[in-house]
C-alpha cells in the first residue's frame, strides 16, 4: 500500500471519528438546552396559572384546541411531593397525529380542593431541529471529506513529488555513469537533505566500483602472462620422453589446472571489459548469417558426440556490438553441446526480435534466482567455472536483451527477446 493512500485512510477515519462525535455531542448539547428552555416555558405558564387564579379565583380555562400548549385539571385528594418533567407520546390537534411533548405535573390549591395541573408543550421544533443539526452535520463531513480529498490529491502530490522524482533518478542509476545523476532542485529541506545524501552514497559507491573495476582487470591482466609461461612449461614437458608414466599423469593433472584457471582467469578479464563498456561500438548485425556461421564452426563438434542439431532461422537484425553477440552464440552453443545427454539434440529457432536454444539434458533444472550468479553450477562436479551464464547475463543487460529460461520434459530452453 503507497503511503499517500495510508496517510488518506487515517486522516479520513480520523476526521469521520471527529466529527461524528462533534455531531452527536451538538446534538445531546442543544437536545439539553432546548428541553431545560422548554421546561423554563412550562415553569413560566405555571406561574400564569398561579397568578390567574389569585387575581380571578378560579382556574383559567383549559385551552383552546389550536393552541400551542394542552393544558389539564384533575381534581385529586391530597398535595403531590414535588413537579414532574417528563417526556410523553399525546396526540396533537394541530398535527392531527401522534406527537412527542414535553409535560409538567404539579399540583395546585383551588377553593377546598386539590387540583393535579398538566401542562404539554409539543416538542415538535426540537424533532425538527434535531434532523437539521444531523443533515448539516452528515453533509459538513461529506464536504470537508471531499475537500480534503481533492486537496491531498493535487497537493500531497506536488508536495511529494520531488521524492518520486529522485527515485526515477536512482532507477535509472547504473555504476560508471555518476556524471549522469542529477537530482531535480527542490525547497522543501528534507528533499534536499535526501537528494544530497543520496548523491553522496552514489559517487561512494561509484568511487568503490572504480577500485574494484581497476583491481579485477589489473589482476587478470598480471596473472595472464604467467599462466602463459606456466602453461607452454608444462606443454614442453608433457613431451620430454624421458617422464616416467605416473610422472606424466602428474604434469597432465597440471596442466588441466592451469588451462581451467586460465579460463577462469579470461572469463573474469571479459566480465570486467563489459561492464567497463568496452564494447561500445554498435552496428545492424544479420542474426540469420551469424548463427549460420557459427552452425558451421560448431558442426564438427556436434559430429563427434552425436548431437542432433535443427534450426528454423529468419532474417532478423539486432542493433548490438558484433563482439559480444559473438561471444553470446558461442557461449550459448557451447553450454547446450557441454550440458547435454549422449546423443542428445539441440534446437534452434530465430524469429523476428526473438532467438530461442533449446537441448536436452539432465532431469533437473536450473535455479531461476540463482543461474545467473557467478559460479553457479547446476552440477556441483562439473569442470566448468560457473561463469557463462553471467557473461550471458552481463551481454544481455549491455545489449537490452531480455533473457528467460524454461525447463520442461528434460530440456532446457533460454530465449531472448530484444
């Protein structure tokens, strides 16, 4: 869930919890005002009776069916405590319906007698502005609701909008290119704080790259050359007749060690070069007659272990440096001839934008999250370094490739759309 839309929810469930409870707290507050005003009314026309019956000597007449208040006498035998308020359902000849009053019982000396006096007064103004008070409070809420969503739409917007910026910024952020990370200004001082520490962490990390970047390549390139002597020493040796048998399995155990770090040794030199983008010079290559040529380099080798190659090509162009879409096919052919089965079968099928290998091999697929780590092996006791699929990986991420796997009915595919 984005931020925005959590800050929404609180604030309006906030804001519905505060003004529901200022609506109900307006309504009990004026529902009391209005009934001790209306009990003040009782109280005074109480007071009427009195003064009438004191001025006249006799009880004033009950009222008149149109009037406001419904007043009546019962003649009782004894004083009562104290008055009464209460709330009471009566029917109103005004209203000709049922209606709720507001009534006052009291007891009043009239002559030799007890008279108990009931004064209703309709509590129909306080009905009435009871669902006023709840109407303007319902659409108070739905207004300021609205607004506030509006507001925050276009304001909370413009307001964040520089943090979403620099994270487009830092998206689109790739090692080497440092030069090319400008953050867009902003007055709001914790943005600024941000993109200040965001471009410091990135020029560290460019920095730490840069050191890595030269390490790597000047390490392969000092250990290249004494692998080299290394390598043609024990060439000449393997071929000095005089080596005992058991000596000459030792020297070929060796120089396998040292063909297989020289390898790893290439492999790690190539990684380094593409992400240095040396290789930065592009050009429209024929995938159809690139592939065809490397069928062709690769036919001999497919020969001699039995692999069945078929290939369905059509002409297709890829914009990409000619190196690394070299080294690509090779990489990829010679991953499906190494891991593949006795007699096994490779299939190769090129369509407009897309390119899919597919051979058989073993009953086991490989690592989705993993494959294209560095030396990552789908057989732990293999010979090879782990390292083609990165090179696949790094070529693929240089040249905008979009690489995908799929592993079904013991074979295994790679496609790449561009």
């Amino acid at each position: 869930m984005k931020l925005f839309t959590k800050y929404t929810r609180i604030n309006l469930l906030v804001m519905v919890i505060v003004f529901l409870t200022s609506a109900l707290s307006t309504y009990l507050w004026t529902n009391y005002v209005l009934i001790r005003e209306m009990d003040g009314d009782l109280s005074g026309i109480r007071h009427s009776i009195q003064d009438y019956y004191t001025q006249y000597h006799q009880l004033p007449p009950a009222g008149h069916p149109l009037d406001e208040e419904q007043v009546t006498y019962e003649p009782i035998g004894q004083e009562m405590n104290a008055d009464e308020f209460t709330l009471v359902t009566r029917y109103s000849q005004r209203e000709q319906k049922m209606h709720n009053f507001r009534q006052l019982i009291f007891t009043l000396h009239a002559g030799d007698r007890w008279y108990r006096v009931t004064i209703a007064k309709p509590l129909e103004g306080l009905h009435h502005l009871s669902r006023a008070i709840l109407l303007v409070s319902s659409a108070t809420i739905l207004i300021i609701i609205l607004a506030f969503l509006l507001t925050n739409r276009i304001l909370l917007r413009r307001l964040w909008q520089p943090f979403y910026d620099a994270l487009h910024v830092m998206q689109h952020f790739k090692l080497g290119n440092t030069r090319d990370l400008h953050f867009p200004a902003t007055t709001t001082q914790e943005f600024a704080f941000m993109n200040e520490s965001l471009g410091m962490a990135a020029r560290k990390a460019e920095e730490d790259y840069q050191l890595l970047k030269e390490f790597t390549e000047n390490a392969s390139h000092e250990l290249q050359t004494p692998l080299s002597i290394i390598r043609s020493k024990l060439e000449m040796l393997i071929q000095d007749e005089h080596l005992s048998q058991s000596q000459s399995e030792i020297v070929r155990s060796a120089f396998a060690a040292i063909k297989k770090l020289s390898r790893l040794n290439q492999s790690l030199l190539l990684l380094t070069k593409i992400s240095n983008q040396q290789f930065n010079h592009l050009e429209e290559i024929p995938l159809k007659e690139k592939i065809e040529d490397k069928l062709g380099q690769f036919r001999e080798l497919w020969q001699t272990s039995g692999v069945t190659v078929s290939s369905r090509l059509s002409p297709t162009m890829i914009l990409a440096s000619p190196e690394l879409i070299d080294i690509l096919l090779n990489n990829l052919f010679s991953n499906a001839s190494n891991h593949n089965i006795p007699h096994g079968d490779i299939d190769i099928e090129l369509q407009p934008r897309q390119l899919t290998i597919s051979n058989t091999g073993l009953a086991l697929g490989l690592d989705p999250r993993r494959m294209f780590s560095r030396f990552y092996k789908g057989e732990q006791h293999t010979g090879h370094n782990g390292l083609g699929l990165s090179i696949i990986k790094q070529i693929c991420e240089v040249t905008s490739l979009q690489p995908s796997y799929q592993f079904s009915g013991n074979r295994h595919s790679f496609s790449f759309i561009w």
